[in-house]
C-alpha cells in the first residue's frame, strides 16, 4: 500500500476563483487476486470507505461471490471475500437494461456500523421472484436473510434489480425504508422495516407498508429521505398526459381541459402511525409539455422543515433547463418556491452533504474533469469547487471529505480524497461546518478544554425548545479512529436547560466524561433534539466529526496509590452470577473489569481481577458485591489516578441510562444506586476502634485479676467467664443479624445454634437454680432474702450458665452474691459450658473463619466478633487447662481418690468455694424426702453431697 499526500494545491475553476484543497490524500492498493476490479464505492457515518469489487467473467456477467474492501478513516485495508453460490442466485451477478442504463440485481448497502446489507433477487421468474437481503458482518460473517418485497417486472415479464433502500446515517431509530417503481401501474410500493438490532437476532421487522398510487400519470419519478422529525417522507412526482411521438419528442396532449400537466406530492411514513397515508399536494403547474429530469430532497438546513430541488426540461431537450426548489413543513405546508434558470450544461448526478443544501457532482462540456456546485448554497461560498480526480466512483465523508476509487491497472487501484476546506473569505471571517441556524458552541470548534469540563451549550438564532432527539458525546481512540460513546441523553431527559431567551441551551456533562488528557472528543446532536418555538420545526443537528475538542494534557501529580473498592449486581445479575460455576463466574468478573476498563477509558491491567464475591448483607435482595482493584498510576504520566478512576466508575454507574455501561454485555448487570464504594482497610482506617477494642478486653481481664488479688475469697473466674460471653453474644447477634447473609448459606446455621444454645441454656440454667433452692436449705433460706437478684442472673443464663456462679463469687462484700451452692450444682455448670463451648463458641468461630474466607473484608463489627469470639476461645481454653491441671495434680497428691481431694479442698480452702469438676452421684443420692426436709428448713444437718472436688483461684 502506498501513500501519498498533497495539500495547498491551486486549481482552476470553470470561473477565476482559485480553491485550495487541504487533506488532500491518495492511497494505492494493491490486489492479491489478480482480475478484481472497482465497481462502486459508498460510505459509513464515521468515515469507513466500502469499495464493492467485481471479478468479470465475460462482458455481461461476474464472478458469483461478494468481494469488499473496508478502508478505516487511519487508512488500513480489511479485505472480505466471500462465497454466496448457496444463498445468492447467479443471475443476480449478471447485468440487466433497464431505461437504458445497465445494472446488476444485486446492490449493496453501508447500513450501519460493522455491517453490509446486500440486496438481491430469489428467482428470474416474475410471478414468484422476490426481494431478499442478507446482512454480513464485517468479519465476513452472514448474520441474517430478510425478505424485502415482491420483486417489480416489466409488461413482458421482466423481473427489475430490487429497488431502493433509504436508511438515516445518523440513527437507526427511524428503521429501513424499501421502495420501488411498478412500471406497469406507475406505482410506488414501499415497506417500513425496523433495522436489525441484537434484541431480534439481527433481523429486521416489518413495521408498515403501502403504495403511493399513480393515478394516471404518465410518467413517474420520486425519491424518498428521512426528516428531521424521525420519519420518512416519499415525494413523488407525477407528469400527465405526455405522450411520445414517432420521433421519441415529447408533446402535449390535445386535452386542452387538463389544468395540471405536473404534481408533486409528500408522503410522511411513520413508524408510530398506522392506517392509509393521505398524500399532501406540493405542487401543481399547468405548463404544457413539461417534464422533470431530476429531483433531489433533503431535510432544510437553515431549519425550515424539508426541501425538494426539481429540474425540469421542455421540448424534449436532455438538458437541465431550470429548476425549482420547494421548502415545506413537515405538516405539508409549503413555505416557499423558487425557481431558477440554469446557465450551465449538468450531466452528472446530484449527491448531498449535510452541511450544505444540495451538493452537485457535474462535468462541463469543454472539461472532462469532474467539478462540484454547491446549488442553492445558503452560504457566500466560491463556486464551482472542483475536484482534481477523474474518477467515477465517489462518496462523501461525514468530515466534509469527497473520496473517490480509480482503477490503475488489472491488480491495483487508488482511493483519493479531498476535503473540502473551512475557507477564509476576504473579510478574514471563517467557515464552520455547523448548521446556519447555529450562531455558536461551547466548547468552540477545535478548541481547548480542560478536564472534566461539566457543561456544553449551544446557541441558536431563533428560539427553540426542546424535542425527542439526543445529545452524545463521543472520545476518538483505538487503531481505527473509533467513536467511544462517553454519554448520551435526550433534550427533555432533565440533564439540559435554557435561558430566559430560548436561545441556548446548556446540557450537564458527567465528570467522567472528559476525563483522558490530550484526548479528542466531539458532540453529535440528533435531529429534532430542538424544535423552533413559532413553527414547531424539528432543527437538523451537528453530524459525527464537525463539533470536535481536544482536552488539556494534565499529568499525575505526586505518588499514587492503589484503590480497593466494591461494585454490586442488581438482583438480575445476582442471580445469574450465584448460578454460574466457578470457570464462568471467573470468566464474569474477567469480562465485567475489561468493560468497565473500556468505558472509563483506562488501561485494563490497572483493574486487577480477585475471584471472591459476597452478598450485600445490608439489603433484603440477594445482590452480590464484588472487588474492584484499581492499581495505582506511575508517576508524572498522563494517567489518571485510582482514586479519580474509582470516580469515574462510580459516575458511569450511578448514570447508566446515559453512558455505555447499558448497553455492555456483563456491565448492565451492576447496580446503578450502588456505584462505587470505596473498600475500608480494616487497620488503616479503624486501628484505634481495634486497639481500644482489644485493650478494653484485657483491662476487663486485668480488673478481675486485681479483684482476686485483693479478696482472696471472691471467685472471679466464673464472672470474667460471664461477662466475656455477653460481650461474645452481643456481638455474635449483630454478626448474624447485619452480616452473616454476607455468605451464602451461613446465616441459617448461625442463627439456629445462637437460638438453640440461648433456649437451651436458659432452660438449663432455670432447671439447675429451681432444683438447688428445692435440695439445699441454705441456698433455699438465702434465695427468700434475695429473690430480685437470684431471678436477674438466672433470666441471664441464656448468655452463659456460669451467670448463676456469679450468685455465688463473693466479688463483694455484701450477701446477694455470696449464694451457699452445692457442688452438685457446680458440676452441672461445669458440663453444661463444657459441651456449650464445643456446640456453641467453637462452631460460631468456625463460621466467622468461613465468613472471613469468602467475603471481602469491608466492615469492622465482623471483625471485632471475631476478635470477641477469639478472645472466648483463648480464655476457655486456658481457663480451663487450668482447672485439669489442679486436678491432676491433687488427685495425684491424694493417691488418685478424688473423694480426699475434695474433703482436702474443703479442709484447705478455710472459707473458700470449692469448685466442683464431676459428681457422679450426688444427684441421685438425695432422697426425696431430704429435699423436702431441706425445702422447710427442718433438715437436722447440711446434706453432704458426695463429689470429688478441686479449688479454683480464679
């Protein structure tokens, strides 16, 4: 491929006005399969080049197989060749006469982006042949066949190429409009299609259909264009009474009644309407022996609905000789009619661009170069421009760019363009390709903005207010040139208003929308985005490349840091994530973190994957959060920061509706009231909650230690053992209430044992108090003086059953805690907390492990439970190594009898509780009739229980 470039190049003109053509550039290719020629050429909106190659097998007929070259606007050339024997017919490759001119059948189309519709016919035979076409994929893969129409034919049965396919460049919101001429009846079928979408398998629906009847014309020419106001309209004109004579002159009929030898009507096809179309009367004339050779229809630039530019010819002469231009409303209204004598000899075919009225590609007589007239310019250009190219095949740019094909040789051909220049007239001003109802925009074209500017206005001459049709906002990257939408909205979506006057209007922009320094941007405004306020007009907008900017380049300052935070599904997404297995769910945040990375943009190795997810224990729903790492920029580099990328994110979110986050495959799925949320570094931002968490649990220790120390007879084990376990508890309730849903199938089980254990030892503990009051006397005649206090800490069992030791600590000097328990009581205490803290603490640890395992780490109060729980565990297991170890110890002092080991307790102690391990006999040695003698007081001694016991100096 070789490239060469020209600017400033003076050429003549056909008047003495030199032109000077910048971007001026030619690109040769060179053809690997030899015989493939240029047959024609069209263009995409943003810039792309199709060129449609044929292989002639002889001179009527070519190769059946589709050949297409796409040439991106960087200049790159993708090649797609593809075999459609199966699918196309033969003959739809061979050429055709019709009215003189020769064709193929088939025809291809630039449709939309990253697609090619290919129209052709099924069969040769005109009572079954239809209308089909096939949209191909840039990659060269067949997505779909739609049938169109019945296929038109000819009095002797000729089936015609397919008719016409009019579609926006701008939105395919207004669908695909399929006409065609029936030579037979003068009558214009045509079909309203919705274009493919990935909602209907890339298929395209019929919407509306019907026929725009002749009504005895004899002669019939219409073209069809989309409006402003989202619809198409169909103009038709219609010739009477012309009749040929022996010499092909045409001449006027002897009807000398007729009035109207001419009419012209528009009919509006909407998508949103049903019924007949009732069509509007334009234009009429009673001009005798008049015809029409061309008729060329657009939407009015300077905002005054629709224009139609008709050519007429009399006396049978293949020359322009004047022309008129009709403005008319989209109600049917005409505005004004202005006709015009041509002085100069057209032959060529008219093209549009939308930043003049009509655009006219023309070849004088004397000159076989081709030239372009802008035709009812609205602006003080020069004309004629002419274009430095011979060539026949032709598009125009969306960027004001004319680019044409030539075929150099049987392997090789070129593509030239050349665009068309903001040109500098004498009084110094210039032009802009901006629509002339716009007096100005902010930004200003090819200006500079800075970052994260938040607004964007524009001012109209006349007052508008505001319509249906959308603002976007697109950044140029990738290889290709490609348009990243950044935000889209409509006018009357809230996000734009106006001032006092109706004459700007200032729409928000999203801080994350200009966001890439040293970036180009540009703004599409949709037709009907405005109306004018006296007439209702939809106004045209600003096409793709026209309102372009670039932002100011600001590096990153000072050292970056790497951000964690958390993004959350929506119920939808939630439920399909939890479904998938691990390989998919791995493959779900892989895909999710690379299209949160395209639409911010940023650089997809700055979002570090972590495969852990966790629900959102906050919400009812079951909605999954899941970890966003942003890793930190190198320093003094255009990059933004992970704290502005978190940002950013949180903004594309938070206003999906408006940004490409909706229309991603995984991205759509996250929350848009749930953003961004910065994750907390549990130590960074809460070590003194830790700390003083922590240290608030060994003062508590310390305090029972001193306790002890300074009362050698208070039993403090059992109380520091109480109080720890209603800290262990409250935070376990606030874990299993607020957290535990965090992880799926944890808070049941949680919930279960924390209710289990709280019943059970509640009933324990009231079972343990009712049947020692029942057996000992003294505890019996004690309870009667402390009643308040015995019901307190028994109602507290369900925290620990070592609430009812507290009954009997001595911690203090007065009575209510000096309760005379027996040992059998204490034993039971002893084994019910046993078995309680394997059923209890140690299966709660395990599932605070679990939850710490599989969830991501963002609050405090899960990690202050485990905390609590491990400080429970620690203490139960020295506490009570403690015990085993005394035990041992003096049961091995007393020859392995543990009944001495307790009567030595008792002996030793002088005063002090013993504490109770096992008594394996005491509960059923006591008679029924001591336990009643006890209940009354009237035992003749204190029951001794039998027991083996050890002290316990806590």
């Amino acid at each position: 491929m070789n490239t060469k470039t020209c600017s400033y190049t003076t050429l003549p003109t056909v008047i003495t006005i030199s032109l000077f053509f910048i971007f001026c550039k030619a690109i040769e290719f060179q053809e690997t399969q030899p015989g493939l020629q240029i047959y024609n050429l069209k263009t995409y909106g943003d810039g792309t080049v199709l060129v449609n190659m044929i292989n002639p097998i002889n001179g009527n007929c070519t190769q059946p197989s589709l050949y297409f070259r796409l040439i991106h606007p960087n200049g790159t050339l993708e090649s797609i060749n593809l075999n459609v024997t199966a699918i196309i017919p033969d003959f739809n490759f061979c050429r055709v006469d019709v009215n003189g001119i020769s064709r193929y059948y088939m025809d291809f189309h630039p449709l939309m982006s990253q697609y090619i519709f290919v129209t052709y016919l099924d069969s040769e035979i005109s009572s079954s042949a239809s209308v089909y076409g096939i949209l191909i994929s840039w990659k060269g893969e067949i997505i779909s066949s739609n049938y169109l129409s019945a296929a038109s034919a000819t009095n002797d049965s000729k089936v015609l190429p397919p008719g016409e396919i009019h579609f926006s460049r701008t939105t395919g919101s207004i669908g695909l409009l399929y006409t065609a001429a029936q030579p037979v009846s003068g009558d214009i079928w045509w079909s309203l299609y919705s274009m493919p979408t990935t909602t209907n398998d890339r298929r395209m629906t019929l919407q509306r259909s019907g026929v725009a009847q002749n009504n005895g014309g004899n002669k019939v020419k219409y073209v069809a264009f989309p409006t402003a106001s989202g619809e198409y309209c169909l103009v038709v004109a219609r010739s009477f009474n012309l009749i040929k004579s022996s010499n092909d002159s045409e001449v006027l009929s002897v009807d000398l009644t007729l009035e109207e030898h001419l009419k012209i009507y528009a009919n509006f096809i909407s998508s949103l309407e049903i019924g007949n179309i009732v069509p509007i009367l334009l234009y009429s004339s009673p001009v005798q022996n008049l015809d029409f050779f061309e008729i060329n229809c657009d939407t009015e630039y300077s905002g005054l609905g629709n224009m139609c530019q008709f050519y007429f010819v009399q006396n049978a002469l293949n020359i322009y000789d004047y022309s008129l231009k009709i403005t008319f409303l989209s109600t049917g209204a005409v505005d004004t009619l202005v006709t015009n004598k041509l002085d100069f000899n057209v032959t060529g075919q008219s093209i549009f661009t939308r930043n003049f009225t009509v655009l006219d590609i023309w070849r004088p007589s004397t000159d076989l170069r081709r030239r372009l007239k802008i035709s009812n310019c609205l602006r003080p250009l020069p004309q004629p421009f002419q274009v430095n190219s011979t060539g026949d095949l032709y598009g125009i740019q969306p960027n004001n760019s004319i680019v044409y094909a030539q075929q150099l040789d049987t392997s090789s051909w070129s593509l030239e363009s050349a665009r068309i220049p903001n040109i500098s007239m004498s009084d110094g001003t210039s032009i802009y390709f901006l629509p002339d109802f716009i007096v100005s925009t902010y930004p200003p074209i090819g200006g500079l903005i800075p970052l994260r500017l938040n607004s964007i206005n524009i001012t109209y001459k006349q007052p508008v207010t505001f319509s249906t049709g959308n603002i976007k906002v697109f950044q140029l990257s990738g290889a290709y040139g490609e348009s990243l939408l950044r935000q889209a909205y409509s006018a009357s979506s809230g996000y734009c208003n106006q001032t006092t006057d109706f004459l700007t209007i200032t729409c928000q922009v999203l801080g994350s929308t200009f966001n890439q320094p040293d970036a180009t941007y540009y703004v599409v405004v949709e037709s009907d985005f405005v109306r004018i306020n006296s007439t209702s007009e939809p106004l045209l907008g600003i096409l793709e490349m026209v309102w372009r900017f670039t932002t100011d380049i600001s590096p990153t300052e000072g050292l970056d840091v790497t951000t964690r935070s958390v993004v959350r599904l929506n119920t939808l997404g939630s439920e399909i994530f939890e479904n998938l297995t691990n390989s998919e769910k791995t493959l779900f945040i892989d895909q999710l973190n690379y299209e949160l990375s395209v639409t911010v943009p940023v650089n997809s190795s700055r979002l570090s994957n972590r495969y852990i997810y966790q629900r959102d224990p906050r919400v009812s729903d079951i909605q999954v959060l899941l970890p966003l790492t942003i890793t930190n920029a190198a320093p003094n580099t255009t990059e933004e920061g992970s704290k502005l990328i978190a940002q950013d994110i949180d903004a594309l979110i938070k206003s999906m509706n408006i940004t490409l986050i909706s229309k991603k495959s995984y991205a759509h799925f996250l929350d848009s009231s749930f953003g961004v949320s910065l994750a907390h570094d549990l130590w960074q931002d809460y070590r003194y909650v830790i700390i003083a968490f922590i240290a608030s649990i060994l003062l508590l220790t310390l305090l029972f230690l001193i306790i002890h120390f300074r009362n050698s007879s208070a039993v403090v084990g059992p109380v520091l053992k109480f109080l720890l376990s209603l800290l262990n508890l409250v935070m376990n309730l606030l874990f299993t209430l607020y957290y535990a849903r965090a992880v799926k199938s944890l808070y049941l089980p949680s919930l279960i044992i924390l209710i289990g254990m709280m019943t059970l030892r509640e009933a324990f503990g009231l079972f343990l108090i009712r049947r020692e009051i029942d057996r000992n006397s003294k505890l019996h005649n004690w309870w009667k003086k402390h009643r308040f206090i015995v019901s307190f800490f028994t109602s507290l069992s369900f925290v620990d059953i070592y609430s009812l030791e507290v009954l009997s600590s001595q911690i203090t000097s007065s009575q209510k805690l000096h309760a005379p328990f027996s040992p059998t009581i204490r034993g039971w205490i002893y084994w019910v907390e046993f078995i309680a803290f394997f059923t209890n603490d140690v299966t709660l640890f395990v599932i605070q492990i679990i939850y710490y395992i599989y969830t991501l780490h963002l609050d405090i109060l899960p990690f202050l439970c485990f905390i609590s729980s491990s400080a429970v565990i620690i203490f139960n297991i020295l506490w009570r190594t403690n015990h085993l170890t005394l035990y041992c110890r003096r049961k091995k002092d007393n020859h392995g009898d543990p009944r001495e080991v307790g009567r030595r307790d008792e002996h030793d102690s002088k005063g002090k509780k013993p504490y109770i391990i096992f008594d394996n006999s005491s509960i059923n040695e006591t008679s029924s009739n001591e336990s009643l003698d006890n209940q009354r007081g009237t035992s003749k001694g204190p029951v001794v229980e039998k027991s083996a016991t050890v002290s316990d100096p806590l």
